[in-house]
C-alpha cells in the first residue's frame, strides 16, 4: 500500500507500506509496517517565517462584519485541520458594536487581547468585562463575545495541537480556569518588569503571564508560554533561538523590525507574525518610543519535553 510522505518543497512523495497477512477492515487489517529506511526519512514542510498583514487590515475595515478571521497556513504545513503553526492557531475576533460573536473553539485553551472596543464575555458560567488592552484567558468551548462598542480581538489556541490526535477537552479535567487581566494591571506589573536591572544571560525585558494553577510552570496554560516583550528606544535584542514556535502581535513600536534567519521582517502594528522554531532571530527597535510585542510560544510543551533548546547566537 502506498502512503504520502511530505518532501521538504510540500510535494507529496508515494511511500510503500508493507500490509499484514490479514482481512481487510479487521483490526488485525488495519496494521501497516514500515522499516528503519522508510520509516524515519519523513521531511515536512518548514513553518514560514510569516507576517499576516492581510487579515490584519480586514479585522480593521470599516465594512467588516462580526466574525472570525483565521490566520491559517493549514494546507502549507500538511495540518489536520486551520493552523497557524503546526500547534497554534491565531486569528482576529471583529465584534461589532451591539452584536455578538459566539464561538465553540476545540481547544483546551484560549488567550485574547483587546485590541480595540469593549464589551462581556460569557464563558464556563462567568462572565468578564473587559476593554482595549486587557487580556483574556479561557478553557475553550462555548463563548460569548458581546461588544459595547465595536471591537477587535487578538486570539489564540491550541485547536491544531488537539485535532493532530483527533480530541476533544474534557471541561471537568481541564487544570486551568478563566483569566482575566485588565489593562491596568498590566502595566502595573510591566512597570515593575522595567524598573528591575537585566541579568547577564537574560533574554530581554518581558513581562510573563501565568495563573493560579499553573504557577509552579510559569505558563498561563500548560502548553503555552504568554509575554508582553519590550524593546527600548534605539534598543537591540540579543540574537537567540528556541524550539519553540513564536506568534506575535506588534502592539506597539515605531520603526521596528526583526531578523529572522537572514531574512529582514518590519513590524506592521498590529499585524500577527511568525517566528519559525529554530531560526536564529533578533529584534531592533530604530524608533525614539518603547516597543511592544505579545508573544504566545508553545513554549510549554518544550519545556516538559525538556527540548526547548534556548540559545543565543554568540554563545
């Protein structure tokens, strides 16, 4: 039996399976048999280091109507399904004023932030109002956005993690629980971030978030690290790389713009772009005012998996 392996141009490649001396549709059938030649030669596509400025600008158009626009590189990264990486998936939430956008995400986890607006969510039985920068944490499943004003939402979730093995979340074994931090409270606590002397060996200057449950891991959800990075005026981040996949929202920062392998990436504010796990990569900030960048990572698979790999380039 021939099977799909994925070669490295995302062209598929015909791979000979040997079948078992058994009925067809029995479980004894349904085994396939590969060998130490065939087996471990599978070559994926590479996650592109992407800037998604399109679905930016129609989350902003004047025309566009409540609902979900979904960054999705998918069908390039041979997915189960929309992703934006091969374990996240981003998308923008537009909401307009008066209405409601209800949403039944398959994740175990959610993490949003307010661009723009303001308004309630309904979510596992409550309910958080919430305004321009805050940020949302919830479980997945059943939401309700309802906006006060017309709004738009930064969003991400595990949703490609759980369709790779075909599952759904269990809401009474989930470890986590809804989150919310209002705008104020972050820079509160950015405050203080900035305020602290850098370490030697410290990666730049950023403002982690995490949660009741999850504070021995330092994530706000098992799988996924959450920061608010920064870069100061005329500032440059140490060159590193890292297993992990980076998504990021440019919220703030004038002539900014990051290296990515040797590739030159401009920052577009508000546009969600990708870091590729692996790439060295460096942020520059040419501007005369403090950048800003959230950055979702999944991060915390890495580090239980004990493969994060963190480095920087001059070490």
């Amino acid at each position: 039996m021939a099977v799909n392996r994925i070669t490295e141009g995302g062209l598929s490649e015909a791979v000979v399976a040997a079948t078992p001396n058994a009925p067809d549709g029995t479980p004894a059938g349904r085994a396939r048999f590969f060998n130490a030649a065939n087996a471990f030669n599978i070559k994926l596509p590479a996650v592109p280091a992407t800037q998604f400025v399109d679905e930016m600008r129609q989350a902003f158009a004047d025309d566009t109507a409540t609902g979900e626009i979904l960054m999705d590189n998918g069908p390039l990264l041979d997915a189960e399904g929309p992703a934006t990486t091969p374990l996240v998936l981003a998308r923008y939430l537009r909401v307009r004023s008066g209405e409601t956008l209800s949403t039944d995400h398959v994740a175990s986890g959610e993490i949003l932030f307010v661009i723009r607006g303001s308004g309630e969510t309904v979510h596992a039985g409550e309910t958080l109002a919430w305004g321009a920068g805050d940020i949302l944490f919830l479980t997945g499943g059943e939401t309700a956005h309802k906006a006060d004003a017309d709004s738009i939402l930064w969003c991400v979730t595990n949703e490609p993690a759980l369709a790779f093995d075909g599952l759904r979340p269990d809401p009474a074994a989930r470890r986590v629980a809804p989150v919310h931090i209002p705008a104020q409270e972050v820079e509160r606590q950015l405050s203080t971030v900035l305020n602290t002397p850098m370490a030697d060996q410290q990666a730049g200057m950023a403002l982690i978030f995490s949660q009741e449950s999850q504070e021995r891991r330092r994530n706000i959800m098992p799988s996924f690290t959450l920061a608010m990075n920064t870069l100061g005026a005329g500032g440059t981040q140490r060159a590193h790389r890292h297993n992990s996949v980076a998504v990021t929202l440019a919220v703030a920062g004038e002539n900014c713009w990051s290296r990515i392998g040797e590739g030159r990436m401009d920052w577009v504010q508000w546009a969600t772009s990708i870091t590729p796990p692996g790439d060295i990569h460096s942020h520059h900030n040419e501007g005369s005012s403090l950048a800003r960048f959230l950055i979702v990572q999944d991060g915390g698979l890495h580090y239980y998996a004990r493969t994060m790999g963190f480095s920087f380039e001059d070490d």
